[in-house]
C-alpha cells in the first residue's frame, strides 16, 4: 500500500501543472480563430488598438479586467474565465520564476526560526 504523504505533490493528479504555462491569449486567439474573427475585427470591435490585442493573443500583455469584460460583451465568454486563466498563469510563471523561489525560501528561514 502506496502512503499518499511519500509521493511528490507534483504527481498527484490535482496538483499537475502545464510545463510551460499557456497564456489565455493563446486560448483566445484559437476561439477567435474557431469562430473565423480576425484580429483586426475584434480589436475595432471592443475598441482597443490591433497591437494590444496582438501583444495579449501572443502572450506579451495580460488580460486586465476591463479587457476581459470588453471580451465578455464581444465573444459571450465569461470575464471571470479571462481573469482566472490570467491568474493562473501568473502564478505558474512566479513559481518558476528563480528570484521568486530563492526569495520564499529565505522567507521561510526567517518565518522557521520565529
């Protein structure tokens, strides 16, 4: 019998995460493409320059909550979903982040000896 506490987090199925974190911009420039919107239709749509929306479809600038509500009203997608996608990923790329790490671990030698 397996005990559950010896296995690494990492392999337990809830706790899988994506190698490489995806950017909900990729996830949306598939739905736009799915749904035959160019890009340039949908930025004139929720009236946002073509190069944000370029920069969020190739993952170089977040989905904020305005831009999420403006998807929301274009594509009938859920702001709520843009905002938790974007979330996420944020959090993937600050746990893979090596400052990040070694700034938690001197946090946690701190907290240990209080």
């Amino acid at each position: 019998m397996i005990n559950i506490e010896s296995i690494e987090p990492k392999m337990i199925a809830n706790n899988l995460m994506p190698s490489e974190p995806v950017h909900p911009g990729t996830l949306l420039k598939e739905e736009i493409e799915y749904r035959g919107i160019s890009q340039k239709q949908l930025a004139q749509q929720i009236s946002v320059s073509y190069t944000v929306l370029n920069e969020i479809l190739n993952g170089k600038r977040p989905i904020s909550t305005d831009y999420a509500l403006y998807l929301e009203a274009a594509l009938g997608i859920d702001a709520q979903l843009w905002i938790q996608m974007q979330a996420d990923y944020n959090l993937q790329v600050a746990k893979n982040d090596n400052k990040v790490i070694q700034h938690i671990r001197n946090i946690r030698k701190i907290a240990a000896v209080l």
